[in-house]
C-alpha cells in the first residue's frame, strides 16, 4: 500500500525551525491536512494582526513573532 508523508515545518522569527510529519493513506487525506495547516498560518497571522491593532489603539507598541509554515504532501 502507498503511503502519503505530510512534512510540515514551523518558522518562528529566531528559533531553529520546528519540523514534524504525518502518514496518510492517500493523497486526498494528506492534502487536506495540508489545507488545515495553511488555513492555521493564515488565522495566526490575521489574529496577530488583529492583535496590533488593539495594542497600537491603546497606545502601546508592538510587534509580536507570527509564525510561518511550509506544508508538502509527498508519496513514499
């Protein structure tokens, strides 16, 4: 049976990258999980940004670390 790897690796602004991978069955299912993590990047960065809104209305400076992604499915 054909396997599926979901390799995902987290960037975070001065830190070693965070790497983890996930099996999958088929390439539908890998490439769904695939979608999730994305749509994850793209809610933490809209909250963050969300975020620095609030505190610059408030008077106060700041720029936190948002994290990025790298999401590949590939066949094993």
């Amino acid at each position: 049976m054909k396997t599926y790897i979901l390799l995902v690796t987290w960037f975070y602004y001065g830190q070693p990258p965070a790497s983890s991978q996930v099996q999958f069955t088929s390439m539908e299912m890998c490439l769904a999980a695939r979608d999730a993590v994305l749509k994850d990047v793209i809610r933490l960065k809209t909250d963050s940004d969300l975020e620095v809104q609030r505190l610059r209305a408030q008077g106060v400076v700041s720029n936190p670390t948002v994290p990025t992604a790298s999401a590949v499915c590939s066949a094993q």
